[in-house]
C-alpha cells in the first residue's frame, strides 16, 4: 500500500498539490526515494494501525479514496482479530 500511496502522488500534475509536497516542513519531493518510501511505509503502518497522528495530509481525491480503503482494510482486520480471540476464549471456556 505504501507504494501505492506514493504512486498516487506521482500521476498528479502537479505533485506539490499531493501530501510529497505538502508534508510540512519536510519538502519530499526533492529528498531522495528511498526516504519517500520510508515516509509511505509510515503512513499505511499508522493508517491500518488505526492511530493516525494526524501529520500526512490528504489532498487529492486519489489520496482520499486510498485513505478510505486502507483503514477499511485496517478495521475490518482487527475486527477478524477481535472475533476470532472472541471465538478461541468462548470455546475454552465451554470446555471447561
């Protein structure tokens, strides 16, 4: 997902429109790819995590779209986890 977070910024026209270039006072759009990537690696680590600091900024549709479905995703799994630990602890406890 982080690469495709970062894909979505470069089919812009204009990329400082996009979070590259809106990410506060860091300017990503001249830092080297690697560190970008790093950067995206972060944003869908703390976006399917659910804790969001709040320090990547949405600015396109695309962006938004893909914000959207990335915490779908991120929710619904740890709804499947919560269910399942849910599950395995009732039929322990109807074991006993």
């Amino acid at each position: 997902m982080a690469c495709f977070w970062y894909m979505a910024a470069t089919f812009e026209d204009n990329i400082y429109d996009t979070w590259v270039g809106n990410k506060g006072v860091v300017d990503l759009v001249e830092e080297k790819k690697d560190y970008v990537y790093f950067n995206s690696c972060y944003w869908a680590f703390q976006t399917v995590s659910t804790v969001g600091y709040g320090d990547f900024t949405m600015t396109t549709n695309t962006e938004y779209f893909m914000c959207l479905i990335w915490m779908f995703f991120g929710v619904n799994f740890y709804g499947f986890i919560v269910g399942n630990v849910e599950t395995m602890i009732s039929n322990l406890a109807g074991k006993e």
